[in-house]
C-alpha cells in the first residue's frame, strides 16, 4: 500500500498529491509516469511523475478531476493510501544540450511540462514556459513554473488575467521577437499540441510532444497505447510518452483517446451521483 | 481388474448454450466415483510411457494407483513431487501432445484422462488437504526471481523447499502472469491460481508485485542489494500486430488487451472499472489457445457472431483439441485458409469490416507444415465491430535493453544453455516464455524447476 504524505487543491479541478513510494522516488526522471490503482475494484490510470524527493521516498502527482477514476482518486486524504503505484514507466525526456527552449503547457497539461521546464532549468538552457488557461480562476502551478523558467508567459482564453489568446499566439509573438528557441516542449491536449507544432515545424524548430493515450499495463504488454510516429507503430509507455512532434499521426491518436468515451461519461455521472448521495447522507 | 472401457469416463460440463453467456467454469471436474473409474483404466504399465511424454515428469501410474485406492492426499503428494501447479496443469496441459500421447490405452481408443485425474486429485486437495508446510530453515542465501508466472513461481518455490530466501518481483498488480491476466476464469479460476500461490507464501517465498524490473530497480541493483542469484521469468507477453492497414482503428485489440481488460481487470463484472467495448460482430486472428480464448471472451461479453480467422488449415491449428472442440461447440465459426488483408473503419475511426483473401494449401515450409498460398481473386468482406489479433507474442525487451551482458537471439529471446538454464550474464539463469517464444505452461514450469537446479549448484559451489 502506497500512503499519500501530502494532498493540496490547486484549483477547482485539480489536485496535487504526494504519495510514499521510496523505490520509484530514488529512480524517477523527468517526463516518466507512474501508473496507480485506488482500490480493488479500481481500473489502473497512469498519470506524469510531477516531482519527486529521493530523500523523503515521495512521489508528487497532479491530477484532473475528468471520470470516475479521478473522482475516486480525489476522495482518499493525507493518511489514506492507494492499493498500487507502479513506476517509474516510460522514458525519460531527452532534454540534454539545448540552449533556448519553450516549454508549453495546455491548461492540466502544465503539471506535466512543469517538470520538463525544470529539468531544462537545472541543465542551464534558458526556459521560457508559455501557460495556457481557459481563464484565470483555473491557472495552477504559477509560482512553481516562475520559479523554474526564465520567462513565464501566462495566457487565458478569455483575458481574464490580462493576457488574452492562445499559447501559440504567445509562441509564435517570441519567435517573431527574435527568440531563437532550439527545442520546444509541447504538453496538454492534443489540439494545442497539433497546433503548436503548426507554428514550429515550417520553422523547424526541434518539437518534443507528450503523448497519453489510453493504457493499462504501462510496460509494453497490451498495446492498447500504441500510436504511428513516422510510419511506424510505437507503443507510449515504453517508447514514450515523449515523441517527436512533427511525426506523430495527430488525428488517429484523438480517435484512439475517444474510445471508450460513452461509457466513460456514464460512469463518472453515476460516481457523482454516488458521491452526491454520500454528501446528503452525511 | 482394469477397467477396459474404450472411451475416457466422461467428464461434467456446463451445456453450450448456458455457458456461452456466463463465466463459471466449462468443465466442471470429476466426482470421486467418475475419478475411480476413470483411474481403473489405468494398465500401471511397467515402463511407463506417459510419463516419457510429461515434461515435468510427474510419476503418472503411481498417483494413479493411489486414486484406485482411494488414497488422494497420497496421489497429491506424489503429483507434488515434480509438479508445483497439478490443478493448473489438469485444466491447461495440452494432454493430447504431451502425457495421454503416449499413454497405451490411446492405441485402441481414448487415452487415460491424465489431466482430468490430476485436475481431480488437486481439487481434491484444495478442500480436503492442508497446506501448512512445515517452512524449511533458511540456508541464508538470497536469490531473486522475476517475473510470477509458471516459470518464476515454479523455481521460487523449489529454492524456498532447499532453504532459500527467495523474492519474486512481479510487474503486475497481482501474481501469476498469463495464468492470470491471460487464460480466461471460464477454464483456469482466478481462486485456483491465487490459492496455489498462497500455498507458496506459506512455503516463506515473499512476492511483491508492482515492481518493473529493469524500471524501478535493475539486475545490477539486486545483485547489490545481496542477492546472490536471479531467475527471469518474464514471459513473452509482447504483442505481434499484422502490420495491416486499420490496425490503429477502435475496436481492433490485440489478444493481450482484451483478455487482460477482462481477466485482471474484471471488465465483465459491472462493479469493476475498467471499460470494455460492447462488441457485436468479432473476428478474431489466429489459431492457438490464445485465439481460442479471445473468441469464447467475445461470446461470453455478448457478441452475436465470433468468427475465428485463420490463414492455415484446422489439423495445423496449434490450440489445443478440446478448446477448439469447445469454441465449436459454444458455436464460434471457424473461417480456415482464411487470411485478413486489410481492416477497414467508420467516419469515427471505429472498425467496420475486416477484408480477408482465401488460401489453400502449398508446399511444406521449413517447419514441415504445408504454407498457405493465396488464391487469386478470392478477397471478400465480413461486417465486424471488433478485431482481435491473436497472432503470437514475443518476449518484452525490457529486461534485456536494461541489464548489461544478457544476451538475447534474434527473435528477443533470452539466450540459455539448454540444460543448465544459464544465460550469458553469471548468476543469471532465465527460462519460459522469456527462453523459448510463447509456449506452454508445463514446458516453463520444467525451466523454472531446472534453472532451480542450476542455482542451488551455482551457490553451493560459489
Ligand atoms: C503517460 C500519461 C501521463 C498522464 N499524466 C497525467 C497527469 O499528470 N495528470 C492528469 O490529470 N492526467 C494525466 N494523464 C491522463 C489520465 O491518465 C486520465 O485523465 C485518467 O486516466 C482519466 O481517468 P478517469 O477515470 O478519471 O476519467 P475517464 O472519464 O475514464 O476518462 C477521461 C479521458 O481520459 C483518458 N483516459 C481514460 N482512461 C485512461 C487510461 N487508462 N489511460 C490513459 N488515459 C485514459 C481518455 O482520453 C478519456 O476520454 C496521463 C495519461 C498518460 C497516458
Ligand atoms: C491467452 C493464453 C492462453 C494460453 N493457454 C494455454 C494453455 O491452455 N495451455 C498451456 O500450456 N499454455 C497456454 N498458454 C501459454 C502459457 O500461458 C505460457 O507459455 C506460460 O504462462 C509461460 O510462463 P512464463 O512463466 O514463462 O511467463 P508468463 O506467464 O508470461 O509470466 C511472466 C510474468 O513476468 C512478469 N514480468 C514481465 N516483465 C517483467 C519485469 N520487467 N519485471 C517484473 N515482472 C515482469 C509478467 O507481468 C508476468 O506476470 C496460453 C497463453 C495465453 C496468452
Ligand atoms: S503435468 Fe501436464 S503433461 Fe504432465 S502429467 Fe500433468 S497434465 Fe500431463
Ligand atoms: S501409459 Fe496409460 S495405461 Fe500405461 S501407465 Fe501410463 S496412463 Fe496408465
Ligand atoms: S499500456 Fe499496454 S502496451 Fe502500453
Ligand atoms: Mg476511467
């Protein structure tokens, strides 16, 4: 059993959590994920390795509250503890060698380019990390992502921070300035990143995606996470979730995703009912 | 007196059509008297030819006879002696090409059904026996196994029965490995497995799951850790895919995902959580026991019409005979010579028909059998909503991408000595599936036990 250490709301929708795991702690890099079942009956989800303290033998997750499972996860408190916690899966994000780099965040996506923003950082390239919020109730993770770039551009769709427009707006605006960027790291839904690597790939700039299709096992096992990059089939949790951007096969993979969409939908609106009851009968 | 009845005692089974639509177990195991009588056919021949054609060499008319004597904790003690998993075994051994091949009962009628005594004698104990096996003392020495499927379980538990303190890392949630994620609960109960396991536990051998090795620790890390020797035991749990156009539609899956979503993850069960696609029209490639169990899934999850694609003809069919004979008789439809060119999709990217060309029969290939050839012209559709490709599996490269001097062939198999199990990397031995490509459940219990052998030399002579 895997016992969560710390639990912290970062907005409406999401949460941040750190959960004892010392062996996957010691191991974890930047750009792995671990994958984590709440109970028995519990599907296994795979979510990104946020951070991790080798010391203390923690893992930080963060998550969106979107289905069923979240939900689930959502009502476990410091002190409680997950049923499994496998990791760390996947490769780690090449990021060694790069002087400038753009790292680009879409809404729940900046929890995972956060620490891709990080790992640049600490490597001594110069970070500009580009945020993109719906508006700005829902913006998470400003004062870590400040903290670990150079430059933090926060964008909402709405303008209700001040800074209306899309990530790529504030991408393609830095490039037009003069920004000479050698990578860019694309993270969120897989609309932004299709778009993002509209702006990068006529100007072939290095584009270094984050793919999450739907898994299960997480080593190599089911090919259910399997996506064409270049013509080739590849299987995201073990040569993944870091492809890159110009290769993968965008709207194949936003298919796959919807796969099981209906009977998502209907288990998260009976979990919420379920949870609405528990509220009332309390 | 012998009982010189032609055929096998017949065993009880769930009719066909009751059965297609739920999960229970399809046969349901002899009673004493059936097992009796079954046992009374049994010659007790001198030589003992079965036992020649048993890759563990289970002592056949000895636990037999005690059978006809009514002596089952003895017949199971006798069983136990070179096979850890009999109630496995009885249900999933292919019998036909291995023990009751050779049995002599089989040159004029039906072989002595083994597998089904054995099977019997293994319930038998699991509700009358005990399991309190007296732990032998620790010897000291510490040895790591990985992988918990037939293959690691059987070497575990015969190093803990000389002293070892053995660890099984395991990469799923649970132990057991195909036995659990991938035979189906309608002919291995997921019980069965998980109470031979505990017998192992008590036995003193720890198992932790949720651990990927090469991921979370390496070889190299285990060593340091102060284990003296490693068994691998990871299988060949890879998925092969046709490399077909529509392979990336949904609602094609390979073998592997469906079964695992609903054999580990339980998706037949509604108070379980992960989803399944409510499938109505499936074709499932392939023609082993992998297939066999991907297309009787689909019936019991509801589908309509369950076709088995198959590019070779049925006496090719590697599966093993009663299974096929099952799946025939549950009314999947086989489509021999048959083989898939193309799967094709919906506007929603969702799988709607699967286009095949007929085969016939050419020259033998290397493997001796007759290769398909395709016949001209002879492409045509089936409407499907479901593509399950069941065309073998490879071994997982990630034991071997991560641990330095471990050699593997071509295929990805992990190089051995073939009798000692010994790989290229010292202190490390490896057999199963890992060793030989997919094959049979006995075959790495028999690798798992002889690599046992090997390392208890190998820590003794250190
Ligand atoms: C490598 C990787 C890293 C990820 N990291 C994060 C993260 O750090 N934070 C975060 O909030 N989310 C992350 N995700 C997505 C997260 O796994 C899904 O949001 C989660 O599984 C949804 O589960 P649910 O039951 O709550 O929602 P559901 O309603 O079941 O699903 C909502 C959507 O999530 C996706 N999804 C569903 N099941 C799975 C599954 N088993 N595997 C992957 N995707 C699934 C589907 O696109 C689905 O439509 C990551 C996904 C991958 C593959
Ligand atoms: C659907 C299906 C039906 C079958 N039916 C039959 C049958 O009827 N009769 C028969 O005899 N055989 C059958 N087989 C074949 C048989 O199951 C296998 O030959 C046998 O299970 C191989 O045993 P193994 O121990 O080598 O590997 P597996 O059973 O594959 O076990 C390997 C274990 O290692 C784990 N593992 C892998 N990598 C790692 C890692 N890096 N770290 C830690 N753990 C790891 C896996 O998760 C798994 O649990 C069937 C196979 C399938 C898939
Ligand atoms: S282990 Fe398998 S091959 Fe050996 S006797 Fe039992 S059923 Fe036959
Ligand atoms: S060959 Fe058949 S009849 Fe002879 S001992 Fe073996 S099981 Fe009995
Ligand atoms: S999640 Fe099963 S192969 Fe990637
Ligand atoms: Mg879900």
């Amino acid at each position: 059993m895997f016992q969560i250490v710390e639990k912290r709301k970062l907005n409406d929708s999401m949460t941040l959590m750190a959960v004892n795991a010392p062996f996957i702690a010691k191991k974890a890099k930047a750009g792995q994920f671990i994958i984590l079942r709440v109970d028995e009956f519990g599907e296994r989800i795979p979510l990104t390795v946020a951070d991790y303290d080798r010391e203390a033998g923690t893992v930080t997750i963060i998550y969106q509250i979107v289905g069923k499972t979240t939900m689930k996860l959502d009502q476990l408190n410091v002190g409680d503890a997950l049923l499994d916690f496998i990791g760390p899966l996947g490769q780690a994000s090449e990021l060694e060698g790069y002087k400038r780099a753009a790292v680009i965040g879409g809404g729940a996506g900046c929890a995972i380019a956060w620490p891709q923003a990080k790992a640049l950082h600490q490597m001594g390239a110069k970070v500009d990390m580009i945020a993109g919020f719906r508006n700005k109730d829902i913006i998470i993770l400003e004062d870590e992502m400040r903290a670990d770039s150079d430059n933090l551009y926060l964008m909402t769709d709405d303008g209700s921070n001040g800074h209306k427009g899309f990530v790529t707006s504030a991408l393609e605006e830095n490039i037009e300035n003069g920004a000479d960027y050698d990578l860019v790291v694309a993270i969120g839904p897989l609309v932004m990143m299709r778009a993002v690597v509209g702006v990068t790939k006529p100007r072939n700039i290095k584009t270094i995606i984050s793919m999450n299709p739907i898994m299960i096992d997480g080593t190599g096992m089911c090919g259910g996470c399997r996506l064409t990059v270049g013509g080739k089939t590849k299987f995201a949790c073990v040569d993944g979730p870091d492809f890159d951007g110009f290769e993968v096969d965008f709207d194949e993979a936003i298919k796959r995703g919807r796969t099981y969409f209906d009977k998502e939908r209907a288990a998260a609106r009976e979990e919420s009912c379920r949870l609405m009851e528990g509220a009332k009968n309390a | 007196m012998p009982n010189m009845q032609m055929e096998k005692t017949p065993i009880p089974e769930q009719k066909p059509e009751v059965r297609c639509h739920n999960f229970e177990e399809v046969t349901q195991g002899y009673t004493e008297e059936m097992a009796q009588n079954e046992a009374q056919r049994c010659l007790n021949c001198k030589n003992k030819p079965c036992v020649s054609g048993c890759p563990v060499g289970v002592h056949i008319p000895d636990f037999i006879a005690h059978v006809v004597k009514g002596e089952y904790e003895e017949a199971f003690q006798t069983i136990k002696l070179t096979n850890s998993l009999p109630a496995v075994c009885g249900r999933v051994c292919p019998q036909e090409s291995q023990c009751e091949s050779k049995c002599v009962r089989g040159i004029k009628g039906e072989p002595v059904g083994i597998g089904r005594l054995e099977r019997f004698v293994a319930d038998w104990h699991m509700q009358h026996g005990s399991d309190k096996a007296d732990k032998v003392p620790s010897n000291g020495h510490k040895v790591a196994v990985i992988g918990a499927g037939p293959a690691g379980l059987t070497c575990a538990g015969d190093l803990a029965a000389k002293g070892y303190q053995v660890t099984v890392f395991e990469a799923l949630h649970v132990a057991g490995g195909v036995l659990m994620y991938g035979i189906p609960q309608f002919r291995l109960p997921k019980e069965i497995v998980q109470k031979e396991i505990s017998a192992l536990k008590e036995k003193g051998v720890e198992i932790n799951t949720d651990m990927v090795i090469g991921k979370v620790l390496e070889i190299d890390e285990l060593f340091n850790m102060g284990y003296e020797a490693m068994f691998v035991g990871t299988g060949a749990g890879l998925p092969n895919f046709m490399n077909i156009p529509g392979e990336d539609l949904v609602g094609t899956y390979s073998a592997n995902e469906f079964l695992t979503r609903v054999n580990l993850m339980k998706a037949y069960k509604p108070e379980y959580d992960t989803p399944i696609l409510d499938v109505k029209r499936v074709a499932v490639v392939g023609g082993g026991n992998v297939a066999m169990d991907a297309a009787r899934t689909a019936l019991r999850l509801g589908a309509e019409e369950v076709h088995i694609v198959y590019r070779r003809a049925e006496e090719q069919m590697p599966a093993r005979k009663e299974e096929v004979h099952h799946a025939k008789e549950e009314g999947v439809i086989f489509d021999f010579l048959t083989s898939p060119v193309q799967i094709l999709g919906d506007e929603n990217g969702c799988v709607s028909e699967i286009e095949c060309v007929k085969m016939e029969l050419g020259e033998p290939d290397a493997s001796g059998r007759r290769r398909p050839v395709e016949i001209p012209d002879s492409k045509f559709k089936m409407s499907v909503d479901c593509v399950v490709m069941a065309i073998g599996n490879s071994p997982n490269p990630l034991i071997r991408s991560t641990t330095k001097g471990l050699e593997a062939n071509r295929k990805g198999c992990i190089v051995v000595d073939e009798e000692t199990m010994k790989t290229t990397r010292e202190g490390v031995y490896a057999a199963g599936d890992a060793v030989s490509g997919a094959a049979t459940v006995i075959l790495a219990m028999g690798g798992g036990k002889a690599a046992a052998k090997s390392i208890d030399e190998y820590i003794q002579n250190k």
